[in-house]
C-alpha cells in the first residue's frame, strides 16, 4: 500500500477527495474511477457473466486475502476478504450511492427558442434549481455507438440556465419560482446546434454511428476548498460522494482481520427511490454476498449465520446545522461542522439506525478516534431517506445510517467541512478492520 492508497492525513485526504468529485460528473464516472482505483491497488474484476471461482482460483489462496469487485453501469460493490474465512463469515458492508440530483437530457434533445439553440431536458431528483442557474455547464455521461460499445464522454462546458435579468422581473427577490419544464432547459448556442454532435465529437465517433446515450448537465466549476482557514470544502456531489470515497479510501487502505469480509456497495438511482438493477432495491449487493458465500463454502444455515452477524453502515450526507435558518433544525440536535460524521435517527424508519446499530457506531467512531453527533428532524419538516431501510428490508442485515454533514444539500455546489470528510474515512477504514 502506498502513500496514496492510504488515508494517511486531512490534507492528503480531501486532495484526493477533491480529485475524484473533479473526475466523477456522473455515476458512470465515479463507478468507472473507483475501478480504476480499485484496479491499481490490486483489487481483481468478476464479471457477472464470469465464473468467479475460476477467478478466485488465480489467487494462490483463493478465496481467503483476495480483493476484487463487481462494475455494473453506475454502481459498484467491491470487497476484500480476510484470511481462513469460514462458511459463517460476517461482513462489513459500507453502503453509499453515486447518483445526485441534477438534469438527464432527454432522447430529443434539441430544442430551439426565437434564435437560442438550447437543450431538451428533464429533472432528475429533488434538484435544488435555483442553484443551477447561471453557471458553466457540460455534458457527462455514456454514450454508445452502433455496435453496442460504450463510452464515457465530457464536452466541456457549452451550457447555461440563464435566468431572467432582475429589470424583467422586479419581484424576483420577493420570492423565485422556477417552472420545472419551461425555465430549466439550457442555453447551447446561437442558430442551429445539434446535441448528438456534441455528444458524438465527445466520444471519437461520427454523429451517424452514436445509437444512444445516458447524459447528464455537469457544472464544470472545480472543487475548493474555501473559509478563513481553508477548513471548508466546497464542490457539487457531495451527496454522496463523501460517502463513496470514504469507503473507497478506507476499502484500499485496510485489510480486514481473519474471518472477516469488507465489502463496499456503491449504488445508483438512490435520489429516485432506488428501484433499478443498480440500485439498493434491485438484486446486485444480495447476488454478490450469494456468490461469495458461495466461495467461501457455505451452504444454507452457514449463510443465515453469516447475515445475522453482518452490519450495513448506510452512509449517506446529512445536514449540518444551516446559521441563516436555524429554526428548520431539531432545538435540541443541532450538528455542527467539523464535530465529526453524524449518526442520523427517525422514529419513522426513514432511517434505519435503532439502539442496537447507534451502540456499535458510538464504538467505532471511539476506536478510530473520531468525534460523533447526532442528527434528527424537526418534527415540523419530515427528513428524506436513504439506502438503509431498504438495504435493511432486502437483506435482513443489522443497519445504521450516517453521514458527513452538509450545507446546501441537493445543490449544484454543496459545503462541507474537511475534519467531518476525513472523519467518516477514518471510521469507515475502523469498520472495515473487522474482528
């Protein structure tokens, strides 16, 4: 393991950080980045379609020490497994998504109002509009061509939300209120500009060869970190990207202790409700605990045990405590930035944290020396959910949810705080370790 493979410091950690947010605009890109990150530390790729014992079996001792994982269009679910495994080995599964609210451009993209080229699309997510306006745009996303090949394309910035000068709008100030259809399509140009060029030039092909695509707009402004003393993190993602690196450096930097299995289940479409086959509600993380189960010998019982010992961390960002709007907030629960991750709770089962899981995240974040505070809705204001409850339903597997907390949740650029970041990454590395 490398300096750059480990979670060594708070600065080396959010340049790392900084650098995947910067290179991951979409879920295709951040699945396809936490490979390559994954392949350079070792880690080996089981197709689905593959036999994975065979693959198992070029490890000199198969199943036991081996790294590997599993890349499915936007989600990827990564795992190391500890020596002398047993039938009835627990694991440690660090759950996060990929996906983030934003806009997917539609199969018709082009559009043209008075003599403005713009772009047809459609609203992804519970979008935080207003914070799209004005700002450089791309597309991002994956394209493919005739044949069936995929690839993964950026175009730079070309797009803009315009919004409406205040001299045409005198009461804009007195409250914005954004038409989903009719004030969110995107600026490309003067006079006639097809998309699928664009789209096409982005990915080496002629425009006649490229079949489809999944893309998304992408703000192009790189990540900072900001504040009096550089102790603020700000770019776009965030939820959950500060999820999904903290288990991805943690997955890279710890090997797990003997009779014990550290899996990393990065998801898709968790801001839609999860019900795809890469998202938490469809198949993917229960048919590769099967197969690994598989590998290790178990049979039936061995494989209840197994479940019933496991624990799912459900990472996903949380709230920080906003200073202009105090009042949205519990009076009583108030996460504050840079006093750690959050464990987050919901009578409701929005989250699926109990006393049970709250217990074994207060020990973790004790052993890794990490600082911990509580987050929980205003009674007036529901909260939104997360993977939890329905990783939870799905697998019957011990679940408690937590978070990184955030300022500016669902917006084009979220904020954060760079010790809460590093903190869920050392925690992360702590569950991982197993025992």
């Amino acid at each position: 393991m490398t300096a750059a493979q480990s979670t060594a410091t708070v600065d080396d950690y959010i340049d790392r950080y900084g650098d995947f947010i910067a290179a991951s605009p979409t879920a295709f890109h951040a699945a396809a980045n936490a490979a390559e990150q994954l392949k350079a530390a070792g880690f080996s790729e089981y197709g689905l379609t593959e036999d994975w014992e065979e693959i198992a079996q070029q490890n000199s001792s198969g199943i036991a020490d081996s790294a590997g994982f599993v890349l499915r269009d936007g989600a990827i679910i990564a795992w190391r497994v500890g020596a002398d495994p047993l039938p009835h080995t627990p694991f440690n599964i660090w759950g996060a998504h990929s996906d983030s609210p934003g806009f997917v451009l539609k199969p018709n993209p082009n559009r043209k109002t008075e003599s403005w080229a713009q772009a047809n699309v459609e609203v992804y997510g519970g979008v935080l509009l207003n914070s799209w306006l004005d700002r450089d745009l791309e597309f991002a996303g994956r394209v493919f061509d005739s044949a069936g090949n995929c690839r993964l394309i950026r175009t730079g910035p070309v797009a803009r939300i315009a919004q409406l000068a205040v001299h045409l709008d005198r009461e804009v100030n007195n409250g914005l209120k954004l038409d989903r259809q009719l004030h969110t399509q995107p600026i490309i140009g003067v006079g006639e500009v097809d998309v699928a060029e664009l789209l096409a030039d982005a990915a080496g092909i002629p425009v006649t060869e490229l079949a489809a695509w999944d893309v998304s707009l992408a703000d192009t402004q790189l990540p900072a970190r900001i504040g009096a003393h550089r102790e603020l993190f700000a770019a776009g993602r965030q939820d959950n990207l500060s999820s999904t690196y903290a288990g991805l450096a943690a997955l890279i930097a710890q090997t797990p202790a003997p009779q014990s299995i550290a899996v990393l289940a990065v998801f898709d479409h968790e801001e839609v409700g999860s019900g795809s086959t890469t998202g938490a509600g469809g198949p993917l993380l229960q048919g590769v605990i099967k197969r690994l189960q598989r590998l290790i010998g178990a049979d039936t019982e061995a494989a209840q045990r197994s479940l019933a010992a496991s624990w799912v961390i459900s990472a996903d960002a949380s709230h920080a405590v906003h200073p202009n709007y105090a009042g949205h907030h519990d009076p009583e629960t108030r996460p504050q930035p840079g006093k750690g991750p959050v464990l987050k709770h919901n009578a409701n089962q929005r989250y699926a944290t109990t006393g049970l899981g709250a217990a074994k995240w207060r020990a973790l974040c004790e052993a890794a020396g990490v600082e911990s505070q509580d987050y929980v809705a205003n009674n007036t204001i529901p909260c939104g959910s997360t993977i939890g409850p329905i990783t939870a339903e799905r697998t019957g597997i011990n679940t408690v949810d937590v978070g990184a907390p955030l300022l500016s949740m669902h917006s084009c650029r979220e904020l954060s705080h760079v010790d809460d970041l590093y903190g869920l990454a050392e925690v992360a590395r702590e569950f991982f370790r197993g025992q």
